[in-house]
C-alpha cells in the first residue's frame, strides 16, 4: 500500500494506533498498525471477537475518538474535517433515536443541525422515511416502534445529509434472524439505490458474508487486521445464502477468525 | 413485527384524565377523612382525658372555622377574613413566584455553566451544597438588614425583594443539582451521535441536553416550588413583612383567645399557597413531559 495519499478512496487508514490511557497501568492498545482502503461504492464488514476493536475503529474514522497515531482519510480529507462536512452518517446497535422527536424529526435531526430550512427537511425526512419503508410512521413517536423499525429510522437518519460513506457498528445485533434478513436486503437495496461506501461491524460470519464485498478479519489484544476475505457473490437474491460460494465464505471468514497460522487458512484468503 | 395501535396514544390519554380525576377523588377522600378524625378527637376529647387540648379555644369546630370566613377582619370593618386571607395568600404566591423564577432561572443557568466546564463543576458544586448548610431562614432578620442598605437606582430594595430572595434561596440549590445531573444525562451513544453531526455546544445544549434532562427537572422543579413556598412563609414570619400569609399567621395566632377559628382560615391560606405552587408544577410537568413515554413521567 502507498503511503501518499491519493485522495481517491472513499476511506484511507494507514498506520492506525489506537491506545487508551497510554502511560498509565491500565493502558489498552485497541489498535494496533491499521491499514485499510475502503474503494468508493465498496461494502465492507468488521469481524472479530469482542474487543478486538471494531468499534474503536469505526469511532475513529468518524473522528469520535482521536488517533494516537497513524492517519485516517474520507474522501482526501482529514477524520476532523471530513466530520465537520458531514462525509459520513452513523448508525450504532442502539437505534439512539430522541424520545421527544417524532419520527420524522428524528430524521431531520442532522439537517436542522446544518440549518436546512423546514420545509426542505421535511421533504427529504419523509423521503427517507419512504425509503426505509415507515412514511406511515412519520408523525408517530420512537417508543411507539418495535426495535427493528426503531433501527430503520436511525439508518434514515444516517443517510439524511446524504453522506458518501455510512459507518454501522452493529445495527442489527438486538433483531431476530428473520427480521435481521430483511434488514439486510433493505441495506443492500439502499446501498444500490444510493450507491454509499459502508464500513459494516457485525458478530455474525453469515452477516459479514451475505453483505460485504470484503471482510475484514480482526483478532484483539492488541487489535489488529489479521485477514481480508474477498467475497463474490453477484447480485444477492433469496438463493444466495445457500449457494456454495455463500458458503465457501462463511468458511473462509470461519477459518480465519480461528486459526491465526498461515497455514490453517485456505488459500483464497489473502494473509496480512 | 409489533405495529403500533393507533388507538394507543388515545387510550393513554383516557387513563391520564381518569387518573386525575381518581387522584382529585382521593383528595377530596383525604379532607373528609381530616374533617371527621378532627371532629372525632374533639368528641372524644369530651369524655376522657387526651394527651392534647380539645377544648374549643384550642381547636375549633370545623364549622366555626367556616363561619371565620365571613367574619370581619376586626370589629366592624368591611372587609371579611376570607378576603383579607385571599388576598395576603396572592401577595405571598407572587413572592414565592418571584423566588421561584429566580431560583430555578439562576439554578439552571449555574448547572449548564457547571455542566458546560468541568472545571467549573469541581470549583462550584462543594459551595452550592455548602450554600445549603447556611440557615438562611435563620439569618432572615439579618438579610433584610444587609437588603435595606441597598439601592439600585430608581429601584428601592424593600423587605418584600429580601423574602423573595430567601425563597429564590431555597429553590435554586434543589433546581441546579437536579438540572446538573439531567443536562449529564445523555447516553454516551447520543452525544457521539451528535458530535458526528458536527453538533455546535449550543446545538448540544438545546437539542440534546436540555430535552434529556426533563426527568430529571420535573422533580427537582417539586421540590424546588416547596421549598419556595416554605421559604416565603417562614421567611415572611420571621421578618415580620407585611402583605403576606406568613404575617396573618402570626396576628391570627395572637387572637386565638377572642377568635380561635380566625388563625385556621390563615392555615388554609397558606395550604392554598401550597396547592397553588403543586398546581403550577403539575402544569409544567405535563408540559414538559408532553413528548414523553408514559413510563418515564415523575
Ligand atoms: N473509552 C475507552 N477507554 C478505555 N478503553 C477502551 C475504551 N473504549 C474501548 N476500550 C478498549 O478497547 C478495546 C476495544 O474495544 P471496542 O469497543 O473497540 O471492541 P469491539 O471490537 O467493538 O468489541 P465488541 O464486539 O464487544 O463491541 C477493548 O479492550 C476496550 O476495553
Ligand atoms: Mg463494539
């Protein structure tokens, strides 16, 4: 990998350290040498046991925690500027919707942030509201949906100032598999629609797999990029989850959270 | 997946208004119940011996309590104690009111400052809660005192500003830990949430921090009108200021030999400023807590 910045990928990480109290006894290197390009339109997953630092990751790129050392692009421009332009939108596992917003203006929360008029952040608040497939829902309040509609507001919400990039750090961990499936599609459809570079953290190796273009293996302590697993599955269909190359890489990404040897991993995975 | 029942906010609605009126009920339950345990030890007090003195001087019935209403104020004048009482309860409502206001205004603003710069917290909350540990009630006389020998301008500082000040007193320290603790209140997920939105401290303020503080304002607004009310009644005794509930009580409480009854329609005056200040709360209440769960109502 280049060490100059071209400016070109939607996300450029080189040389991420990431440590925590640094200096004093209780010091955690989260990361540790991070380098990754993320290619504009590519959907990547974050996998990794529990506290390998995926969301440290994710919260440093979106500048929500300073680097300690190493550099983070989007789109050419430095974490802090890319936030102050509103490069990206987040989702987290928690919906974080505001109890006394209705819907909608959940939605128009970041666009009232940036001083759009009323009327245009309406206008783009239901639009999003359509796409994500709750318009009837507009005017009703968050605690007044299930969690999984909960969590397609805040995906609409991070798409409200129409970001190049999302971060999602677990968006659909508290949903149940049936729901989570047609989560799924939704993105997928959304990221067709809109044509958005993902950075996508899950526990789930099917996740991982069905969504991404990439998956980026983890291992903690100190955390650390140990594989990426390319995946080519095509257009994703209701068939794809049970064809061999669907399999094939849930296997790869198996293998490559288990074994940390060269040798364990087969040879489609491409060894850091 | 779980739709929503459009009926639901409706419904919500319905209990709210019937637990009100339960609520109003249950007052109105309680009063019957003082009246007849009141008229109850009085009758007992007849045949044996109480630990207390029932005689009529000492507690009146509760009819000529009423009675006391229309009765003049002193012999022969127009006005009736009730009017006099009304009319000292409303000059001591607008002090409390007053105190109040500049209570929780000052106790807000010093949260947000406190909230706003750590520093600030660590070098002001040990003096907010030591301001408590001064009885100011106490040192009343003295206040009113230091108050007279100020002057702002055209404005003259009576003993009325010195009261309000005393009430403003006791409401902010309640209102500033309350609102300190709510404006920290947002889950670490909403702040970041807002920082990626490139969300400016004032943004911060309003959008976020003040909304999520709600829970916790409602009930240190509680306590902080009590202690309003309380202050202006003790505070208007302990001066000796003229106008309010605080100064009848006393006066009444002087003529208990000739008229008994006379000092209990002052207690329902001063019960009145009470309800008066419940009143206003559970009016902000429910305005605040409008876009709110049910659940997460004080
Ligand atoms: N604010 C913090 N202060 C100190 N240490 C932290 C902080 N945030 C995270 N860490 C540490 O950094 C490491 C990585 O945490 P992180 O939350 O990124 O893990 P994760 O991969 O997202 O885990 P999970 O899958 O459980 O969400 C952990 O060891 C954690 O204890
Ligand atoms: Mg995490």
């Amino acid at each position: 990998m280049s060490s100059v910045q071209t400016s070109h990928q939607a996300v450029d990480v080189q040389g991420l350290w990431k440590i925590f109290n640094e200096g004093s006894n209780n010091e955690v290197t989260a990361l540790s040498d991070i380098n990754l390009s993320v290619k504009p339109g590519e959907f990547i997953s974050l996998i990794g046991p529990s506290g390998c630092g995926k969301s440290t990751l994710l919260r440093v790129i979106g500048d929500l925690t300073g680097a300690t050392r190493g550099e983070v692009f989007i789109a050419g421009e430095t974490a802090p500027v890319a936030r102050e332009k509103q490069l990206y939108g987040i989702a987290f596992q928690q919906a974080a919707l505001f109890d006394w917003r209705t819907v909608r203006r959940n939605v128009e929360l970041p666009l009232e942030l940036q001083g759009l008029g009323k009327k245009e952040r309406r206008e783009r608040a239901l639009e999003l509201l359509e796409l994500v497939q709750l318009s009837d829902f507009a005017e009703h309040r968050p605690w007044e949906l299930s969690g999984g509609m909960q969590q397609r507001v805040a995906i609409a919400r991070s798409l409200a100032v129409d970001p190049p990039l999302l971060l999602m750090d677990e968006p659909f961990g508290a949903l149940d598999e049936m729901t989570r499936e047609r989560m799924q599609n939704e993105l997928l459809r959304i990221c067709q629609e809109t044509g958005k570079t993902i950075i996508f953290v899950t526990h789930s190796i099917p996740e991982a797999v069905y969504l991404s273009d990439r998956v980026i293996v983890m291992s903690p302590r100190p955390g650390r990029i140990t594989h990426t697993v390319p995946i080519e599955l095509g257009e994703r269909n209701e068939d794809t989850r049970e064809t061999d190359t669907f399999y094939a890489g849930v296997t790869a990404v198996r293998e490559a959270l288990r074994g940390r040897s060269a040798s364990a991993s087969p040879p489609r995975i491409e060894e850091l | 997946m779980s739709e929503p029942v459009s009926g639901k906010q409706r419904g919500a609605t319905r209990t709210r208004v019937q637990r009100g009126v339960i609520s109003i009920l249950w007052a109105l339950a309680g009063v019957v119940l003082v009246v007849l345990m009141w008229e109850a030890v009085k009758f007992l007090g007849s045949f044996i011996e109480l630990p207390i003195n029932t005689s009529d001087t000492s507690m009146p019935h509760v009819w000529t309590m009423v009675d006391a209403f229309s009765n003049p104020v002193v012999r022969g004048s127009d006005t009736t104690v009730l009017q006099a009482v009304v009319s000292a309860t409303l000059t001591s409502l607008k002090i409390a009111l007053g105190g109040f206001t500049i209570g929780v205004t000052f106790g807000i603003v010093l949260a947000v400052i406190m909230q706003r710069f750590a520093f600030f917290e660590r070098g002001l909350l040990p003096f907010v809660i030591a301001s408590q540990t001064v009885p100011l009630i106490a040192l009343a006389p003295l206040i009113v005192g230091l108050g007279n020998r100020i002057s702002f301008g055209p404005i003259e500082w009576t003993t009325t500003y010195s009261v309000m000040f005393i009430a403003a007193y006791l409401a902010f320290f309640p209102l500033s830990v309350g609102a300190l603790r709510g404006l920290q209140a947002p889950s670490a997920t909403s702040l970041e949430l807002m920082r990626s939105y490139a969300a400016r401290p004032n943004q911060m303020l309003w959008k976020l921090r003040f909304p999520s503080s709600v829970p916790y304002l409602v009930p240190a607004l509680k306590v902080s009108a009590a202690a309003a009310v309380v202050g202006t009644v003790v505070a208007e005794i302990s001066t000796g200021v003229k106008g309010g509930v605080g100064r009848l009580l006393i006066e009444y409480a002087r003529e208990t030999t000739s008229q008994p009854a006379k000092v209990y329609v002052a207690v329902f005056g001063a019960i009145a400023l009470g309800l008066a200040a419940a009143a206003l709360v559970s009016a902000l209440d429910l305005y605040l807590t409008r876009n709110l769960p049910k659940e997460s109502q004080a």
